[in-house]
C-alpha cells in the first residue's frame, strides 16, 4: 500500500543555494492515439529503469458483492497470454535479475519491473501485450484462488489489527465503497471465479483507462518510441466511464467500534476522521493537513507523543497521519497505545485534550517550521529512490492529481501558516464524521491494573 | 599515521548503478583511512544533496549478560534520546529542525546505525551523531519509557504466531548459546536492566576496533576522513567484548507444534547452513535461491504456492552469523493443509539435496543471482548497508570485483554437491497455529 503522503521532487528552493538547479529533474508526460498516458521521471545514476502501469481501477470501482474481485484479478493477471503463455513474462524478468511485482488499491492497481535500461522496450512489450491478452483456465486461477485467501489470512484473519482497520473502515464510509476491504470480504472472495474476473478485466483494462510511469535512466525520446512500438498498438477497448462512486452523506453520528480478540497484549484506541484527499481539497486544504497531522503525531517531538507519552506518561505510543492519496476521501488517523494500568477511556480523553487544545489555539511558529522542513526535506530524500519515487507519481496521477501538483507540492507546504493549520483542526476534527476504534483483549468492561 | 587510499572498480552494474554523469566504470568504492587512523568504505554520489552513513559495532544482542537479556535493545533505544547537554526534547528538536535522521538498532551480532542528512546540514547532523555515540545520558525518563515500548512488544509477541514460531525455532536450535536468546530480551530481563547496565554496555561495545562504516553520497574523501576522526574519534580504542562460542543448530529432524489459536499455521523450518568464508559459500547461495530464493521461479514457490496454493509466502534464506550459520525458511497455511504443506517442503529439500539442480536451474539462477545484485541497491541506504555487511563479513575490500566470477564459476557438480551437504541434515521444523493432524516429534 503506498505512502501516504504525495511525493515531491522538487528542492532548490528549500536547500537554496547549496544545490544546483540541474539537480532538479524533469517530469514528462504525453499521451498516445490510444489515450494511453506517459510519464517519464529522469534518473540518470544508474543504468537501471523502473517501468509500471497504473490501472485506474480499484477496490472502489467493483461491483457490490463482488468484492476482492480488482485484487483478484492483479493476481491473476501473471498467468500469461496467448503469445507469452505461463510466466514467460516473469522469466523474462527474472533473467536479468530483475524486480517485480503488484499491488492494488481502492483506487487503482498497479504493476512494476525494475529491470536494466536495455530491457525497457521488452517490458513495455509484455506490458502492452497483457493488457488485452490475458488467458485465464480454471486449472490456473482455483489455486489462485487459494493463494489470495491465504494472504487474507495473513493479513486480516490472523491479525487482530487488520480486523479491526476493517472495522473502522466500514463504519467511516457510511455509502461509499471504501468501506470495503480491498483484499475484499472473505465470505465474497471465496466465491470469485474466472468469469468474473475476465469481466472485469475486459471492462478496465484498456491503454485509455492506464498511466505508465518510466523512471531512471531514459530519455523522453526514447521512451516516446518505445512507446510507440508497444503500447500504441493496442486498441482502446471501451469507453471508460467516469469515476463516480456513491458520495457519503453529511455526517450526523460519531461512531464507534470495538475489537476483541483474545490475543490482543496491547490495547489502543484509534480515530478516524473522514477529510478531504488531495483531490478533492480546496486550495492549500490537503497542505494543512499534512502539516497538522505531522505536527500533532509525527514523530517523538509531535504534540500527541510528546504529551501522552512523555509528559503525562499515560502511553506508550501515540500518533497521528494523513492518507491524503486517494480519488475520493482523504482519511486523517489518530491513535493511541497506553501504558499497562492505564485505561483506553482515560487515554482518549487525554488524546481529546491535546486535539481540542490545537483546534483552539493552532500550533505554535516553531512546530510549523519544523513540521515544514521536515515534510519538505522528504521530497528530497524520496529523490534517492527510483522505484518510491515512481509510485508517487503514478499513485497521485491514478487518483486524479496532477504532475505539476505533485512538483509544486514543497511550495504550497512553504505557503501554510499557523493559522491554516488551526482552521484545519477546526474544520476536520469533527466527531461527527469519525470512527473510534477500540482493540481490546476482551468485551468484559475494563479492568484496572495497578 | 599517513592516510592511505585504495581504490575498487565495483561490478559493472555496481558502478553503474552509483555513477554519475562520468563515463561507466568511473565511480569507485573508496577506502579512506583518517588521520587517527579509523577507516570507511565511500562512494561518492554527487547527483544529490544527501549524505547516508551506515555503521556497526560488532557485539550486539549476544553481549547482553545473563539475566540482563534486552541490554542491547534498550541501549540501541535509547542512545538517540538525551546527549550531551541536550536532553531528550532538545535533542530531537533539533534533529528535526534539521530533518536529520538517526537510527540505531541492535541485533544479534552487531549494533547498527545509521545517519542521514541533506549535504547543507552536514555539520550539525555530525555533531548530532558524534554526541550520541560518545555521550548519551540514559536520562532515567527517557530509558523508562524504551523500556515500557520494548516490554509491550515482547507482550505483543508472545501471541504472534509468527513471533513463536521465530522464537521457538532459534531457543531450539541454539539451546544454551547466545543465539537462542530472544534479541529484544525477555518480559523477566528488561526489568532488571540499570542505567549503569546501560552505560556499562555502551562502554564495552561501542569502540573503535570493532566498528565498520560505509558512506555514501555527496561528500568526498577529505571530508569523509574528517568526519571520522570528529564523530568517531573519542570512542574508546578497544571494545571489551565476551567470547562467543561458534555453534551448529540441533534439534534436526525434530518438528514443534505450538498451539494458538489462529485460522492460519505460520511454519519455521531450517538447518544447517554454510559459513560465509567457507569456500562452498557461493554454490549454496545458489542453491539456496533456487530451492526459495527471492524469485518466482523458485522450486517452493512454483510447488507450494503456484501449483497447489497452498500459501501467499514461502521462502528460505542463508543466514550467515559471526559464530553459526543456518538456513532458514517459512510459510504460512490453512489448518487442514499445515501437515501437507509441511510434508511437501520437505519433500522439496529432499529432492533437491538428492538430485541436485539441473543444468537449466543452475545457469538461470547464475543470471538472476548476477543482475539482481545491482538491481536491488536502489537508494544510498542500501548501497552503504552493503557495505557495512561486506567489512562485517570480512571478506575483502575486492569482493564487489570477483563476486560474479565466483558466481559463474559453479558447476552443475559444485551445485549437486553443496545442495546434499546443505540439504542433507534433517530439518528443524515449528510450527504455531491449530494445525489438524501435526503434533510434536522428538529428533530422529
């Protein structure tokens, strides 16, 4: 699952001075016939390329009752085509030493190959060729089948805190499909089979409905005729209709959730706060936010942290973020973990004391410097990482952003003052639009242990 | 004492994958001795304004005394807290106001750290470094509260199935040795652990003749050797380090079942492995990422997984320590599954310490094993942890140059012999879970 937070590139400004303007890359993008977009990130340390398309279809995009059906499908889209039976694909890769792998999304699913330079035009070939050549039998997709609700397994049913994330998802989005796991409900994967997966990749896969991110050392040229030569070949199979999903209605009732399982040690109590994402924020709304998640509970000097943890001394751990990347709703979470003796109620109450004390009174000039530098200097530090860097663009672009939002992303955190942050807190820590959720070794109310 | 510098070509993809706007093949890892005499292994990487130091002291968790377990955890925990004058709030202040990074962790054999900064804030960030190795203050608060977050991860970890299975694998395998300890201590220890325990081990361990460190970025020798001496150069010259028994795992064809109640079985198996310096190293590498190596393509992914799937992960790795060397995988799979997934992997390393790899396996695994090498250092971190293994390793500062001759040079017969002297030692197998029809066995 990707960051959570948008990927910058861009550090002259924040460095001034000490950093040659030619370090800053240059982003390219073009469209082809086919309405395929293209975008090229320059990274010339290394003979190497990070090549990744970008569907945009994800958890969200299902139909009702077919959940888990998106991730499903990028599993099985490593089963091979007609003219690249198997995994000759992921031999291909393979031989050379390459990466590779995928992900999905409730907004997006995604493929990538870390290969050397040379490679690119091949893996842009096998690419383009399973977009529309998927073969799929039931010999191949039952066992895989089997692999995804093993990996449900791992991921949620074995693990008290990914049940309860589900939880807490559920309950935020009253009427929006976020509500759904993307690994999907088990009781719904266990009934996918081959035909719902061909239909739904006949339905979303098409280069009109994909962005391809090249990053490393290419040059837009040569990407452009690569591109040519592979991908433009492929027809655009349908029109692809708008991304309109069920909105949430305005928010009436905080709501909360409690999981208990009997191997939980460590309790905690975690929010959620329904907020705007990237896209769906006004201007400078999404920076406020980064800014106030960073400075309330990021890191060991963060309001929350330093407060709970070791003022108070009520936690053991406490935070906050923002998953701001998404086409729909941004999410800001909140959490908690308290020390043994120490109940959840007393623990939120105190988390309630330091989040109303910002509404009231904002953030101080110093904690918005530092919050600012901080965010600002992950824009270069990301820079040291081809593939992570490649993932922020092709995961701001499937959600609806923008190259040039992405690149101006350190000049509008420089542009958030203090008071932006207080207006944020006020606006969007809003009980009324949030989960709490509760992860407990048992329902028996709470024991106090000295 | 005179500073000397060699030089090494890295592999080609090696240089490429670090070189800069110069023709392929200009950039070079660097050996650069400073003036107090206290050597780093660099590459210089001026395409951004970053700097990454990576950097370890030998003797990590396995220096902890007896009923102190967790020494090292707390320490590693703690020495980024207060320094020097600065306490805890001061100091993190400015480590943020600067977006300095700093890390340390400890594990078995070492203690790792690790600092990066933006070029422009390379003093200060050195400084930040040079007070917490040399002048930590364990403020009682600060050590408090370490301690209650490592006591709430050992509490977390006793119903993680994946933390049992771990755990119960290495206390079986290395009863009475350091290596069957857990890292992080144990729920009894880390309460008995003082400030003064604290101070003690740092005394101990964190010295100068038992210290590996790699830099990578944009910085040059001559800073390079400065900042050696600045940050590096007060720490004590020797470390006064126990001796460590060298061991081999037991408990072979022995299988461990924990019962706890989740829906999925997590699997521990192992043996034996192959020691670093051991001339047969290269070929068991190779065997080993044909039986479960990080590929596709491997015989357990293809057989457990692809074919049958039996599980989302099944993987086995050589684990190279300074006193054992083993081999270790896992898995994870449904209750009424567990005894088939377990007799299949076994079944697997039988049939390859039996048989062999065939031609074909053996000449695709030298290819992946050759491009994947470069393909994964993607980020300055990455590249200087390497380089930090490789003087941990002890194994030459030319290794980067022959590793993909002594790839290449495994034969089919190499690789037969090395898959059954690897392979061919009985299994320690644990497994956590409710899995239907497996219960615990003693050792052949």
């Amino acid at each position: 699952m990707p960051k959570t937070f948008a990927l910058v590139v861009v550090l002259a400004a924040f460095a001034a001075g000490s950093v040659a303007a030619d370090t800053e890359p240059k982003i390219a993008e073009f469209t082809l016939g086919n309405g395929l977009e293209v975008v090229v990130v320059p990274d010339h340390r290394a003979p190497v390329v990070t090549h990744m398309i970008w569907y945009k279809v994800g958890a969200a995009d299902e139909t009702p009752g077919k959940s888990g059906l998106a991730h499903f499908l990028e599993h099985l889209m490593f089963k091979g085509t007609a003219l690249n039976p198997g995994d000759s694909f992921s031999r291909e890769v393979a031989a050379v030493g390459g990466q590779e792998n995928a992900f999905t999304t409730s907004d997006y699913t995604g493929f990538f190959q870390r290969v050397p330079r040379e490679r690119l035009k091949e893996m842009m070939a096998l690419e383009a060729d399973r977009m529309t050549g998927l073969v799929l039998t039931d010999e191949v997709v039952r066992p895989e089948l089997n692999v995804v609700l093993e990996e449900q397994n791992m991921r949620v049913a074995n693990n008290p805190s990914g049940r309860l994330t589900e939880q807490m998802d559920a309950a935020l989005y009253l009427n929006h499909p976020y509500g759904r796991p993307t690994i999907g409900w088990r009781s719904e994967i266990e009934k996918l089979d081959r035909d719902d997966a061909l239909a739904f990749y006949r339905h979303f896969y098409s280069p009109n409905n994909a962005i391809v991110v090249v990053a490393g050392d290419v040059t837009v040229d040569e990407v452009k005729a690569d591109a040519e030569e592979t991908y433009a070949k492929v027809g655009a199979r349908a029109d692809i209709a708008p991304r309109r999903r069920p909105q949430e209605p305005a928010p009436q009732a905080p709501r909360t959730v409690t999981l208990a399982d009997p191997r939980v040690e460590q309790p905690s109590v975690n929010r959620a706060y329904l907020v705007p994402s990237r896209t769906t924020a006004k201007p400078g709304e999404s920076e406020a936010l980064d800014v106030l998640a960073h400075a309330l509970g990021g890191g060991g000097n963060s309001r929350l942290y330093r407060n709970l943890v070791v003022d108070q001394r009520l936690a053991l751990n406490a935070g906050a973020s923002y998953a701001g990347t998404a086409l729909d709703y941004g999410k800001l979470l909140v959490y908690g973990a308290p020390k043994p003796g120490i109940s959840l109620h007393d623990l939120e109450v105190a988390i309630d004391g330091v989040l109303a004390a910002v509404s009231e009174h904002g953030i101080t000039e110093d904690e918005l410097e530092r919050a600012k530098n901080r965010l600002i200097a992950e824009a270069i530090y990301a820079q040291d990482n081809q593939a992570a860097l490649a993932r922020w663009y092709g995961a701001a672009l499937a959600t609806g952003d923008t190259v040039a939002a992405v690149r101006d992303w350190p000049d509008r955190i420089r542009a958030v003052s203090a008071e932006d942050v207080r207006a944020a807190a006020r606006t969007w820590l809003n009980m009324r639009a949030s989960v709490t959720g509760y992860l407990v070794q048992s329902l028996k109310p709470e024991e106090k242990h000295s | 004492m005179k500073a000397k510098r060699l030089s090494s070509r890295l592999a080609v993809a090696v240089i490429a994958l670090v070189a800069c706007a110069a023709p392929a093949g200009a950039t070079t890892v660097e050996h650069v001795v400073s003036p107090a005499g206290i050597e780093a292994w660099l590459v210089r990487e001026p395409a951004l304004p970053l700097i990454t130091v990576e950097f370890a002291f030998v003797g990590g968790a396995v220096q902890d005394l007896p009923g102190k377990l967790g020494t090292a955890s707390l320490v590693a925990a703690t020495l980024d807290d207060g320094v020097g004058d600065f306490d805890s709030k001061t100091f993190h202040d400015r480590l943020e106001r600067k977006a300095v990074e700093l890390n340390f962790e400890a594990e078995r054999d070492a203690i790792h750290g690790s600092l990066r900064t933006l070029t422009v804030n390379r003093d200060e960030a050195f400084d930040d470094l040079r007070l917490s190795l040399t002048r930590p203050r364990f403020d009682a608060g600060d050590v408090e509260i370490n301690r209650a977050q490592l006591l709430s991860l050992l509490r977390r970890a006793t119903t993680n199935p994946t933390d049992i299975a771990s755990r119960s694998w290495w206390e079986t395998a290395f009863t009475g040795h350091p290596y069957g300890r857990p890292v992080q201590g144990t729920l009894e220890s880390l309460p008995a652990i003082t400030v003064d325990d604290l101070k003690t081990y740092t005394r101990r361990v964190l010295a100068r003749d038992n210290l590996k460190i790699a830099v990578v970025g944009d910085i040059d020798a001559d800073a390079v050797k400065q900042m050696l001496d600045r940050v590096f150069g007060d720490l004590p010259a020797r470390a006064e380090l126990a001796p460590i028994a060298t061991v081999s795992p037991q408990g072979l064809g022995r299988r461990i079942v924990v019962k706890l109640d989740v829906p999925q079985a997590v699997v521990n198996f192992g043996g034996p492995g192959i020691a670093r310096k051991d001339p047969d190293f290269i070929a068991a590498y190779i065997v080993n990422h044909i039986l479960g190596g990080g590929a596709f393509s491997s015989r357990l992914y293809q057989e457990v997984r692809e074919k049958r799937g039996l599980a989302y992960s099944v993987y086995d790795r050589l684990v190279w320590l300074d006193h054992a060397a083993i081999f270790l995988g896992g898995t994870a799979t449904r209750a009424d599954r567990t005894a088939a997934t377990v007799d299949l992997i076994g079944e697997e390393i039988h049939r390859l310490a039996e048989a062999g790899p065939t031609a074909d396996e053996l000449v695709k695994a030298k290819a992946y094993l050759n491009g994947s090498f470069a393909l994964n250092l993607d980020s300055s971190s990455k590249i200087a942890a390497l380089l930090v293994q490789l003087q941990l390793d002890d194994i030459g500062f030319d290794y980067l140059d022959r590793r993909a001759a002594l790839i290449d040079a495994v034969t089919l017969e190499d690789a037969r012999r090395v898959a059954r002297r690897l392979l061919d030692n009985g299994l320690l197998v644990t497994v956590v879970g409710r899995p239907e029809g497996l219960v615990s066995t003693s050792s052949d």
